[in-house]
C-alpha cells in the first residue's frame, strides 16, 4: 500500500491485534488512507481514523520512506 511519498507495511502484530480487537482490513485500509498522522517521538507517529462511536488507532514507525504499522487499537470516540 502507498500513501503519498510513503510505502506502508503491515507487521504480522498488527494484523493479528486488528483480527483480535475485530476490526476489518477495509476499516484499517481505511483509517490509513484517509485517517491524520499525528508525529510523536523522533521516528513514530500515530494514524487516527474518527468514526461514529469509536477511532481507529494505527502506532507506526517510519524508516526512511516506509512506515511500518507494528499495532492497531481501537478507541471509545471522546
């Protein structure tokens, strides 16, 4: 998947906490495509998705032109 200048990789731990926490691979699709990054630390950030009662969470980390997706959460909208 590309988003931007960015290749993007889903780690094996992502995948299994999204099918864990029941989250389908469209919403993630998704959150990643049309969620705001939000940076944090010197190579993290954070892809944030709002939706109706709840925000998908993607935890990143960049390596060059790559982010590589290690976690994804599932959030009570605030």
């Amino acid at each position: 998947m590309i988003k931007g200048k960015y290749e993007i990789i889903f780690m094996r731990h992502a995948i299994l906490r999204a099918i864990e926490r029941n989250i389908t691979p469209d919403v993630v699709e998704n959150a990643v495509m049309t969620g705001s990054f939000h940076r944090f630390g010197k190579n993290r950030m954070k892809i944030i998705k709002k939706l109706r009662k709840m925000q998908i969470v993607c935890i990143d980390e960049i390596i060059g032109n790559t982010i590589k997706i290690v976690s994804i959460a599932r959030r009570a909208r605030r």
